[in-house]
C-alpha cells in the first residue's frame, strides 16, 4: 500500500516529468557546486576571523556584526549558486 507521499509524487511525475540532463549539464552543475563551496569556505575562514577577533576583544556588538554578515553572505552566494544551476538546467543540450 503507498503511502500520501507515494501517490502524490507519481501524480506529479505524471503531470511535469522532470527534464533528462546531459552530461556536459552533470558537469557544469558539479563544477558550480565545488566552485561555489570553495568561495563559502573561503568566506566563512575570513570572516570566523573577524569574529574570533572581535568575541576576543569583548566587543559584542561587533562579533554579532560579523556574524551576520556571514550569513548574508553565504546565503547570498547560495542563491547565486542556484540561480547559475537553474540556468544551465533550463539550457538545451
């Protein structure tokens, strides 16, 4: 017996299959996906820096500062990331 899930996937597999890719498009999608990761590292490794400094230095105000900025930032390279991925999914092969 399926479950809700189940039978709700099948009906939307049926209505919008989803698109076959290509291998040029698996590989531009992976090497969006390790080049983006590399600039997330590289932004985090900085930024934990800064808020290693300041957290040292008892200034709060400016260790929530950096922290929250590395959340924009992550974020905001997350969504480059994935806006980058939809534009090679929806290019044809």
């Amino acid at each position: 017996m399926k479950t809700a899930y189940e039978l709700a996937m099948e009906r939307l597999s049926k209505s919008a299959p989803s698109p076959r890719l290509t291998g040029g498009q698996k590989k531009q999608l992976a090497d969006l996906d390790s080049k983006f990761a590399a600039k997330i590292a590289e932004r985090e490794i900085a930024l934990t820096e800064e808020i290693t400094k300041a957290a040292a230095g008892g200034d709060f105000e400016k260790t929530q500062q950096w922290q929250q900025q590395l959340v924009n930032e992550r974020k905001s390279l997350q969504a480059e990331r994935e806006t980058k991925k939809e534009q090679v999914r929806q290019a044809k092969a």
